[in-house]
C-alpha cells in the first residue's frame, strides 16, 4: 500500500511540476494537493484514468487567494481540440458545457466552476469528451476519490495567504 500510495505522489507530483508546484499538501486516493508559495496559488489535481493522447490529461481545481479566485475548474485535455468543438463534462448524472480551447477547457464562469465542484463533492466519477483535431471524439475519464478532501486540503493551504 505505501509502495503504491509513493507511486501515485510520484505521478502527481510530475503532473504538477508544469505547473510549478512547490509543496506537497497531500495525496488522498486519486487526487493530491499542492501549494506554490510563490504565485500563490493552491490546488487540487488528479490524472486521468488510462488517459493516452497528445498530453498527459489532468483535472485540477485551483485558488489564487490575491486574486479572489476559488474553486475555479481546469483541463487539460489528452488531445488537442478541433476548432469550435463542443467540450462536454459529466459529473455523476450532471452535464456541463465548457470552453475551451488548444488542449484546455474550463467552466464559462464562477457560478458553473461552484456547481461543478459541488457535483465533484458528491459523484464518484466525471468525464470530458471533446472532438478532437483529427475529427474523432474522445473522452478523458477520471475517479473522484478524494477529490473533495484535496479540494478541501488545497483551500487550507492557501487560507492565511492575503
């Protein structure tokens, strides 16, 4: 079990290193939490299950506390997305229509970010399905064990920050 929890911090750790993480909140099953004091910034961040494509698909869920931004929802896709695609979440039994573009896509806005999250809080999974560049739809799937508590974990973790 530790060779295996070690290995999925490894995992996330190298997901979030693009991303310029600097400490290591904690990995609560899928999902880990991350702080980089310099930004600052907050986040939670799952890679996505089986995901092969493009990128190395991931979910993330960040707050920038000087910037007023909370919970605020992200993608990257595992492929690049054809132009005007429509970009679908599913979460539980709930759908979303995101934007995106490039091999990103996000909420259109903080009320659709806070419904999502709090859909997060209570499914066990989501998925994101796109037409890709090549015309072919595809879909990134992730699980959300623990997605709540590294949420939870990442708001901690910038809550002093002003």
């Amino acid at each position: 079990m530790r060779v295996r929890r070690f290995a999925l911090f490894a995992a996330l750790l190298a997901l979030a290193a693009p991303l310029a993480a600097k400490d290591g909140l904690g990995v609560f099953d899928a999902w880990g939490a991350f702080r980089d004091p310099k930004v600052p910034r907050c986040y939670a961040i799952a890679a996505a299950q089986g995901s092969s494509g493009q990128y190395e698909a991931y979910a993330d869920v960040g707050t920038w506390p000087r910037r007023d931004v909370r919970g605020q929802v992200h993608f990257r896709l595992s492929r690049e997305l054809a132009e005007r695609a429509r970009i679908t979440l599913t979460v539980g039994g709930q759908r979303f229509s995101l934007t995106g573009g490039g091999a990103d896509a996000w909420a259109v806005d903080k009320r659709m970010d806070a419904a999502i999250v709090a859909a997060m809080r209570s499914a066990q999974t989501m998925s994101v399905s796109a037409t890709g560049r090549t015309g072919r739809r595809f879909t990134d799937r992730y699980t959300l064990a623990g997605a709540a508590t590294a949420m939870d974990a990442a708001t901690v973790g910038c809550a002093r920050v002003r």
